[in-house]
C-alpha cells in the first residue's frame, strides 16, 4: 500500500464522532485519504469500580463498523492503546482477533507496531501479515529516528518479522511536539530524512504531528484562531528536501490532541465548541459547558462560523453542510458526538484539499 504525497493520513480513534466522520466523506475526499485507526480500549465506569466492558465487548463491533463505515478502503491498525497483557476470551491476541475479523469481512488494514512493543504483539503481527501479505507500519518518535542506531535497529525489527523495507510503511511521528522554533525543527527534521537509504527505500514515508490544544480550557476568547503548525512544519520540510526525495505524506490528529482524555466523566464539564478547519488553522468558538447550559447555544455558534469569512461553499463537506443546516434549524443541535465528526469530517475534507494545492501544478 504505497502512499503518494497527495495522500492524508489522519490519527482517529475509533469511536463515533470519528467514524460517522469518515462515512460522510465525498467519495473523491476517501479516495486520498488513509486512517490511522488507534484502538481504544475499554471505559472504565467510576460508579460501578469495573470497566464498562470486556476487552471482548470493546473489540466485538470493530471489524462490522469498520465495512459499514470504511468499506474495503484501506487503513493503518493500531493497537498500542490496549494493554499488552490483554486477551480475548480463549487467548488470543486483540491483533489476531480484529486482523481474522476484518480478513473475515473483506477489509483491508496494515498492522501498525513500533520499536519496544512486547514479543506477543510482534509474533500476532507477523502471523497476520503473512496471512494478508498487506505488509506493515512502524511508527517512529523523532527521539526514535535522532538515535544513529535507528536504521539498523529498524532492519532488524522488520526482518524479524517477515517483512523488507519494500513492505514497510514508516511513519514518523511528532505527537504533540514543541514545535516552535519552527524554521530549527524543519531543518532537524529535513536532515534527519535524509540521513540514512532507509527513508527512501521504505514503501511509504508519512510524516505526522499535532499542535491542537489537550484541552479547551486553552482557549480562552469566544472565537479564536489557532495554527496549524504541523501543516505549517510539513510544508518547510518538504519545500527544504532536494528535488527528485521520494514523497513524503503528511498526517495529523485532526481536531483533536495526542493524548486521550482521562478522569471521572461525572465531574467534567465540557464547553460547547466548534472546530473548523481553515487555511493554516482552526478557527474555534467556545461557548459554555453543556451540562449546565445545553446545546442550544451551538446554533449561534454556528452563525459565528458562518459570518466569520471563513465559511466554505455549500456542498463542500457534510460537516460544513450541517453547520449551515444548525443555524438555520433544519438540523438538530445534537451531542458531543455530533460536533466531532462535524469538525473531524470538515477537517479531513480541507486537508486532502490543502495536500492537493500544495503538491499541484
């Protein structure tokens, strides 16, 4: 599953704002477009003092979701969220359990690993990959490949477990990293992609990061904009490779920060926000929390979006179209769910175009 440069490589976890996401993309917007699908694991429930399910239960419904919302198109699988220790019921490896379900519906996903992973998730890896022959992903840190012995040590972790660098898909991965000065992290990272044959000979070479805010307790106006500085940092490291550098895609975590957010549901009280995707940027409105408050007030949020210069032609994407239809109440205010896929399908749909024009005649 080689990548062009065109192709945008979005970090979702697998939950419903997310998928319903990726369903109501315009087929010419999936075309360009493979997820990296990071599996959660189960919720822990704070009145009951247990998880809300089994790791069974949680991984039950993937590989049907995953045809219902994604069909055959491909994507990354990645398990690193689970616990190593976990297995489904009779023994078997979550990685085996989701990669049999999805080879069952006719899907298509490349295992995702990393240096430092524990054997049993290396051995279901390499025994799903044989089957799929799909190859595999190493997701790397930018620690990960400053080390001078990265490349060997990335030779030996794919060999061992039956793969070439022609059937790898190596992602680099920034996280939420400090990103300023921007020109200083550009050239680290020109360099280091250029360091060593391993970058131009594996299948693929994505390049991901996120500077969104943990927390929307950052956002301190009504309406602000904030940059997109791993697109921003995407772009000066491409325009600084040589000419004839092999494609480098670009991924990103959306609208949403590296981390999963953790504590007592019962205690937090989320503000309503929207999170629109704009030139370099997200512009963001934040109204109050919608415990107390409720979701009415997203309707004049939406008029914000709309009158803000921002707003693009309708049609363009389902979550600007529900934008539109919000503020005009032919569409439901809706729950948090709502607003993310909202956000996460307008996001997606204005990064493959940004990918577009940036690699364009």
């Amino acid at each position: 599953m080689g990548l062009n440069a065109t192709t945008y490589v979005p970090v979702l976890k697998w939950r419903q704002g997310e998928y319903q996401a990726l369903l109501r993309l315009h087929d010419a917007a999936k075309d360009r477009v493979v997820p990296l699908i990071e599996v959660t694991p189960p919720e822990w429930d704070f009145e009951q003092h247990r998880f809300k399910k089994t790791i069974d239960g949680q991984l039950a419904p993937f590989a049907s979701r995953l045809e219902k919302k994604w069909g055959s198109r491909p994507a990354f699988l990645d398990t690193s969220l689970l616990k190593p220790t976990e297995r489904i019921a009779g023994g078997d490896h979550p990685l085996t359990f989701l990669l049999d379900a999805v080879r069952a519906r006719g899907g298509v996903v490349v295992p995702v690993t990393a240096p430092g992973r524990d054997l049993a998730h290396y051995n279901a890896l390499a025994s799903g990959m044989a089957i799929d022959g799909q190859g595999v992903a190493v997701r790397v840190s930018l620690d990960d490949i400053a080390d001078p012995a990265f490349p060997g040590a990335l030779t030996s972790l794919i060999g061992s477990l039956g793969a070439g660098l022609s059937d790898t898909d190596l992602i680099v991965d920034l996280a939420a990293k400090n990103f300023e000065p921007l020109a200083d992290l550009a050239a680290l990272v020109t360099a280091l992609l250029q360091s060593s044959p391993i970058y131009a000979g594996a299948r693929s070479l994505v390049l991901i990061g996120t500077s969104f805010p943990v927390s929307m307790g950052e956002v301190k106006l009504a309406s602000q904009t904030l940059p997109r500085l791993e697109w921003k940092l995407y772009k000066a490291v491409v325009q600084s490779l040589p000419p004839g550098f092999r494609p480098l895609a670009f991924g990103d975590y959306a609208i949403s920060s590296a981390d999963i957010p953790g504590g007592d549901m019962r205690l937090l009280k989320p503000s309503a926000t929207i999170r629109y995707t704009v030139a370099d940027g997200w512009f963001i409105t934040k109204g109050n929390n919608v415990r107390d408050n409720g979701y009415e007030q997203y309707r004049g949020q939406c008029g914000t979006v709309i009158t803000s210069g921002h707003m693009a032609a309708t049609g363009y994407s389902a979550g600007s179209d529900y934008i539109r239809g919000c503020h005009a109440k032919t569409e439901k205010t809706g729950n948090l769910s709502t607003w993310r896929w909202v956000g996460t399908n307008h996001h997606i749909t204005r990064v493959v175009d940004d990918l577009a024009s940036f690699h364009g005649p």
